[in-house]
C-alpha cells in the first residue's frame, strides 16, 4: 500500500500537477502515459471534454433549426413550437442538481458515459417518431435534456481538477467556445440535412453516430479517477499527508456534508447568486434567441417582400444556415475576448469579472433592441446587430464559470454548478421561448390574421428579451460588490 502511495505522489513531488489512479488503488493502464507526460494527457482529457460539450449542443439547436418545419410537421401554434424548448430545458434543469450530488460523491467518468449514450439513444429514437405522436415527440425532447444535464454539470468540474486557476480560465474557455460553435452546428447540421433529404427527420440520426465516437474517447482516453490540482493539495501531498485516491481525500479541511447543507452555504454567498441571477437573464435571452430568431427573420423577410410564404412541408432554410454561422462566429470570438479581457483587467482589479459581464450585457441588450427595431425595414442591419448582441453575450460563458469555480469552495463545485444550472434555466430558457410563444399567439389573436401580424407579434414579443438583458447586466454589478470578501473565504 505504501508503495501505491508513493507512485500516487510521485508526479506531483516531481513538479508535476497530475494523477490519477483505479478505484481499488491500483494504476489505470493509460494513467502510465500522464505520468510520463501529464500535460498531454490532460490536453487529451480536455479535447474529449470538448468533443462532447460540441455534441451536447447540437443536440439541443436541431430542433430551432428546422422549426419552421417541424411546426408545420405537427401542425403547432407558437405556443405549442415554444413549449418543444421548454419542456426539454426543465428536464434538463431539473436533473442538474441530481447530477451535481452525484459528481460531488461518484465516479465523474461512469456519469458522463451514461449520459452520452442515454441522450444519443433517445435523439436517434425521435428521428421515427410520426406526425400523429407530437407528445411522444415532446416527451424525447425532454429525455435529451436529462442527458444533457448530464454533461453540463460533470464536464466543468472535471476541468477545475486538472488546471489551477492560472490556466483555467483559458481551458475553460477553450472548453465553452463549443457552446455557440455546436450550437451554430445545430442549426446548420439540421437545415442541411434537411434541405439534402427533403426530410428533416435525418437531422437527428447524425449526432447519435457522434456520441459514439465521444462515448468510446471518453472509455479509452479519460482516466477513472483524477486527482484535483490546488495549491492545497500540492502542499499536503509534499508534506507526505495526502489520502489514497480510492480514499477519498478532503484536501480542503472540510467534512463531508449533506447537500441540504451545501445548498445552505451556498445561499449566503452573495457572489454566487448574484452572479447565477445574471446568468439567469444571460439564459432567458439566448434560449429566446435560440430558438424563435431564425423563424423572426423569416418573418421579417416575409414582409419585406424577400421570401415567399413557406406553403409547403420543405421550408426554406437558409435563416437558419446564416443564424448557425452568426452564432459560431460571434461565439468564438466572444468567449476568446471575455478570457483575455479578463486576464488582462485581473492585473488592476479584483473586480474585473463581474464588470465584464455587466458591460457586456448592458450592450448586447442594446444591440437586440435595435434589431428588432429595424428588422421590417432593413434585413442586412438586422443580421449586423443580433451578431454584436450575441458577440457581447457570448463574452460572459467562461467568465461567468470561472467566478463560480473561485468563489465556491472544490468541495461544493458540482453541486454549485447544478444549482446555478437550475436557477438559470428555471427562471431564464426554460420559460422564455413557450413565453415568447404564447405572448405572439396572444398579439395575433386580437389582430386580424395576416403576415404583417405574424412578423409585428414575434417582433413585439421578443423585446422583452432587451430589458431582461438590462436586469442582467444590474446583477452582475451586484456581484462586484461582494466578489472579493467571498473569494477570500473561499480560499480560506
């Protein structure tokens, strides 16, 4: 056993920030490779993590992406199209904290290959669902997100073991540009496949054949335990005192709590709910956004005279090609100038993160508003101004993850994470596209049945999503107020 011990410690009195090793004590076969080179195999460890977060989001922008036709499939209202987002966003909110309780106790591995394959099979499932079992359709939808979930919660913290806050900031980033990268794949694996097929069921038989391939990546290359990598921990492993991993090692002077009592703590961090009350906001204008702008655009081309009305099963897709482009843009670009702005202003505040967000999303607010202001009028202005909307958006992901992981204690991450998912999206995208849905069907039904009304009801609908955005932005300005107090408890 001593001898395990000190193999388990080896690298890390070496200089090095890694390990890891089997449940029963002994070492994994692929962990000889870390040990030999632990930054590579970390930067392995990632590109899986990264490869799955790409599916994880396909599977949720298929959907927006051939709305047009699968309303038309179905025969749906607004309401009923929005209500497709919704029930999959409260399943998936809903089984966040499950999973946070799980990640915080179980092996992290064995939960995110039981996700993959569980919302893979389900998304292949719905490719055969018919048009007379629109429930069934819905019921899928809401499966998916339970293995989203999945996903979501687990994968951030995995990272947040491998990397000290130096790097993790640009990891971590690295790691959520794949949000709006599978998003935008999302919309244009879905209107491509369906313009290729003439069915759009085939959008969803594509990313079942790719949670395969991140299933089997995650079997061979991630380890079965992975040991979490803070200056506390390099301290007691040099001083000779750290636990097995198959031990379970409390590195940072914590007991084990339930999670009634980490919800609790939790409570009383003002950084974290602040801060989760701004991603809340964040969330109810991307899931608006996600899910109704390429159908508004439609809309809006409808109007001006550009397109024809869509008559028949086939809809022109193109909105959505040109929207999944615009969000894999804007997405890369933002995140990578979020992680360096905030690398930058660290250096001359401590309030630099929570600043970001809020400027951020004062602007993006602003940009949406004009678009939607301009939409009947000129459509190449509309598409200029949702992109800096979704550009400055897309600058909070990694900061907003890398507060969390900061002014949460390691010990309480997972089930941080769970709660901050479920917050944001019970009062943020769970409600806002069947919101949007139902306040159109509302406009239209006291108006007399036309195109102008059509485009007028998603128009006026959606600019609530500007002053959620404003909200936001007041949150995260907030959250500059306590961030240091809470930082340094924190490390204490």
């Amino acid at each position: 056993e001593r001898e395990d011990t000190g193999l388990l410690l080896q690298p890390l009195l070496e200089g090095q920030n890694y390990g890891a090793a089997a449940a029963d004590g002994t070492q994994c076969p692929s962990v000889s490779v870390s040990r030999n080179n632990p930054a590579k195999r970390d930067c392995l460890v990632v590109a899986v993590l990264c490869f799955g977060n790409l599916i994880n989001f396909i599977d949720w922008f298929i959907v927006p992406g051939i709305l047009l036709d699968i309303q038309k499939y179905f025969g749906l209202s607004d309401g009923k199209t929005g209500l497709l987002q919704t029930v999959f966003t409260l399943c998936y909110m809903l089984a966040a904290p499950i999973f946070g309780y799980l990640g915080d106790r179980y092996n992290r591995k064995i939960i995110l290959g039981a996700g993959i394959f569980f919302w893979s099979g389900v998304t292949l499932g719905s490719s055969f669902i018919t048009e007379s079992h629109y429930r069934i359709f819905v019921l899928s939808r809401g499966l998916v997100g339970i293995g989203s979930a999945s996903y979501s919660t687990i994968a951030p913290t995995i990272i947040a073991d491998l990397f000290e806050e130096g790097k993790r900031t640009t990891v971590l980033s690295i790691f959520y540009i794949f949000i709006p990268v599978g998003s935008g794949c999302g919309y244009m694996l879905a209107a491509g496949m369906a313009k290729s097929t003439g069915d759009w069921h085939w959008a969803f038989r594509v990313t079942p054949c790719m949670g395969g391939l991140a299933l089997l990546l995650l079997i061979l290359l991630i380890p079965h335990r992975i040991q979490r990598k803070t200056a506390a921990h390099r301290a007691l492993s040099i001083s000779g005192t750290i636990q097995r991993a198959d031990e379970k090692p409390d590195v940072h002077g914590t007991a084990d709590t339930t999670w009634c009592q980490d919800v609790g703590s939790l409570a009383k961090n003002c950084s974290f709910v602040c801060s989760s009350l701004g991603l809340t906001a964040m969330a109810f204008v991307t899931g608006a956004l996600g899910m109704w702008m390429p159908l508004f655009l439609y809309r809006a081309q409808v109007v001006q005279g550009i397109v024809p009305p869509c008559l028949q099963e086939s809809c022109n897709s193109s909105n959505s090609l040109i929207f999944g482009g615009i969000t894999i843009g804007t997405g890369i670009l933002g995140i990578i100038a979020g992680a360096e702005a905030a690398r930058r202003l660290r250096k001359t505040s401590n309030k630099a993160d929570p600043l970001i967000c809020a400027t951020s999303m004062f602007i993006s607010a602003l940009c949406l508003y004009i678009a939607l202001m301009v939409a009947q009028m000129n459509i190449l202005s509309t598409f200029f101004f949702i992109a800096f909307g979704e550009l400055f958006l897309s600058v909070n992901w990694a900061v907003v993850t890398d507060i969390l992981l900061y002014v949460v204690t390691p010990r309480r991450q997972s089930t941080a994470i769970a709660l901050q998912i479920l917050v944001s999206h019970l009062l943020g995208d769970a409600g806002s596209p069947y919101l949007i849905g139902v306040i159109s069907n509302a406009i239209q039904a006291k108006n007399i049945p036309s195109l102008q009304w059509s485009f007028r009801s998603m128009q006026y609908s959606f600019i609530i999503c500007a002053f959620v955005g404003v909200f936001g932005g007041g949150f995260f300005l907030l959250t500059s107020f306590y961030i240091e107090e809470d930082r340094k408890e924190a490390q204490r």
